[in-house]
C-alpha cells in the first residue's frame, strides 16, 4: 500500500496511490480522489500496475494558480501519460477514468491514442446528450446532500461517513468538492466540443455504468459509447455512479476480462 506517495509532473506535485505490478494502469479519479485502500486496487493489482493520481486542486495535490480549467488538466495529463510510459519501457498504457474522470479521460484519448493500449470509461461526465433545457447530469453543489446521496449509491450506506472521517480526511474531502466545482462548473460538467471528436478514439474501448446510477444515467452511458467506434458498454448490477467502490469484485472482473479480450 502506498499512502502519501507523491509524484511531481510538470514542476507539479501530485498525490497519487499505486498497486500491483504489469501493463501500466492510469486511472483518474471522480468527484473524489480514489481511496488507498479501495478494494478494486488490490483485485487489479495482479494483472496491472495501477497508478491513481489526484488531479491538482483534489485530495492533497495542491493547485498552482494559473492551473483552473479542464484544459489544464487534459494538457497536465497528458504529459503524466508521457512519463508514465517512459517508467515502463515506452509502453502503452490502459487509461481509465470514473465520472469527472472519465470526462479527462475520453479528452486524453483523443488527443494521445498513440499512448494508449485500451480505454475505459466509468459513469463518466464530459458530453452534452440532451436538448438546452434538460440536465443530463445531476447538480450536485444545488440539489440537497441527502438526494445526491441516494442518487450516488445504490446503498446510501457505502456513501462516505464523515462521522469516521480524520480532521484531514475531511479537508481532503472538501477540497476535492471546490476543486470539483472550479473545473467544472461552467457549463456544467462537459465540453460542448467534445461529442463531435469522439469519434478520434482509435483504441478498444469499454463504457461502463452502474445500472442504478442517479446522478447520471446508463442511457447518458449508451449514447456515450455509440459515439466512439466500435465501443462496448455494459452495466454492473446493485451499483451506482461509483460501480468500482460499490461492487469492486464485479468491476474487476469486467476490467480483466476487457483488458485480457
């Protein structure tokens, strides 16, 4: 386990948890940072090295001033996919990204297929699907915290306790949530250009989508892969947005069998 490990990309210093050893695993993280001791980590480490960095601005990774949009991040990423791929002989790399993640990461894609072996995309954000007037994806800083939470988790009670939570891990927690709302307020959680270029992905991709996701849906899930040729989609079962945390054995399984295809 790898606690408080940090890596510099960029002159930036990034927080990030490792595991495992194999093919280089990138997996950007969601509305939160991924927990170190998340048990999807431990059943991916035997086929891959799984490196979870948290962006600037989330967790313990701290932001410089001039970094504040979405494409600083994509911009910031790439250059962590370059060196990840130097660390492992210029190997490419399986990239995968959860909700605000997974928005990162289908940008990543488009512009770097080159570094890539295979995608994943899990209850990601990033594309506008739906007429002006209706919301594809829940607001979650306007809709009360108790809704959110239903709608986040098919058990409420896999929702972070912040009863249990350290004075840190709250903080953590917190400015994750601003962070959150920096990048991604306006417009809300997606790029208007982004669902025309899709169509550059030119790895195997695999969307995946918990089956009771409330804060956005598996049809936001299908119309999302008919985008990008030749993806698969596939939904796991007593999950909502977060499948990897709540149903971590069945996440992996779907991960291995994509990654073993």
């Amino acid at each position: 386990m790898s606690d408080g490990e940090r890596m510099t990309v960029s002159g930036i210093e990034l927080e990030v948890v490792r595991r495992g050893s194999g093919p280089p695993l990138v997996f950007l993280h969601g509305m939160q940072t991924v927990p170190p001791r998340a048990a999807f980590l431990d059943r991916l480490a035997p086929h891959a090295s799984v490196i979870a960095p948290s962006s600037p601005g989330f967790g313990r990774s701290p932001r410089p001033a001039d970094v504040d949009t979405v494409y600083d991040l994509v911009h910031l990423h790439l250059d962590l996919l370059d060196q990840v791929a130097a660390a492992h002989g210029n190997r490419k790399i399986v990239l995968a990204g959860h909700s605000f993640g997974g928005w990162l990461a289908a940008e990543l894609a488009i512009k770097a297929s080159h570094r890539l072996a295979k995608l994943i995309l899990i209850d990601a954000f990033g594309i506008k699907v739906s007429d002006r007037e209706t919301a594809d994806i829940v607001d979650v800083f306007n809709t009360r915290p108790d809704a959110v939470r239903k709608l986040a988790w098919h058990d409420p009670a896999n929702a972070p306790d912040f009863d249990t939570m350290s004075d840190d891990e709250i903080a953590a927690h917190a400015r994750s949530w601003e962070a959150l709302c920096l990048y991604g307020w306006n417009p809300y959680m997606y790029n208007p250009q982004l669902k025309r270029w899709l169509e550059r992905i030119a790895v195997p991709t695999l969307v995946l989508w918990g089956e009771q996701d409330g804060i956005v849906t598996p049809a936001y899930g299908r119309a999302y892969a008919a985008l990008i040729p030749g993806a698969r989609f596939e939904t796991i079962a007593r999950a909502a947005h977060a499948p990897h945390l709540e149903q971590p054995d069945a996440f992996a399984d779907r991960v291995v069998g994509f990654l073993e295809r």
